[in-house]
C-alpha cells in the first residue's frame, strides 16, 4: 500500500517575484505541468495592466488587497471572480492589487 500525498507547504517569501507584464508580477506558489494547474499570487502597480486574451481553461481570482477590472466588472479586496474557460478579457488595476489566482489551463494572447 502507498502512502496517502501530504500537505504542501509553500515559503511564499522565498518565491522571488517575476515581471509577467510591465507592472504585473506573479509568484508560481503551486504548478501540476500535466493537468496545466497553478496557484499564482499576482501584484499589479497602480495602472498595471494585462493585455487581452483567452482562457484555456478556468480561471479563479480572490483579490487580497486592491482591485482589478476587466471587461465586465470590478472585483475588490475580499472578493472572488470566475473566468470560465473561453472567456475572452484584459485585466487593468487601476490603483494597484493583490490577488490569488488558481488557474486551470493557460491563456492564449490575442
């Protein structure tokens, strides 16, 4: 018999930040390559924005700190947002945030 995965604990402050776009950084917290599944935490600068583009699979977002806005709304500090898979948008942050995203597949820029 094997034995059962265990939990998986993260240094969150090892995890050096990576400029994905001009004011946008993430930390990869968690990937599994082959389901293509990540945990991201993702800091914007005020006026950061993420050009537009698809999601492959599904994305979830819980926003720690600020703001973030796309086509369809806002989502604020304490509050979640879904983008299913197919949903077409750009994100922007208009006064900078902090924000968990869980992601299910990658983007497709257009």
């Amino acid at each position: 018999m094997s034995e059962p995965p265990i939990s998986q604990y993260v240094d969150v402050g090892a995890v050096p930040w990576q400029e994905r776009y001009p004011g946008v950084h993430w930390k990869v917290l968690w990937e599994d390559p082959v389901r293509k599944a990540r945990a991201i935490l993702i800091r914007y600068e005020a006026g950061a924005t993420i050009p537009r583009h698809r999601h492959v699979g599904d994305e979830q977002i819980f926003v720690l700190e600020g703001s973030v806005s796309d086509d369809t709304g806002t989502c604020t500090a304490g509050n979640y947002a879904r983008r299913p898979p197919g949903c077409v948008h750009a994100v922007a942050s208009k006064t900078g945030a902090l924000v968990l995203a869980i992601t299910t597949g990658p983007t497709e820029p257009l």
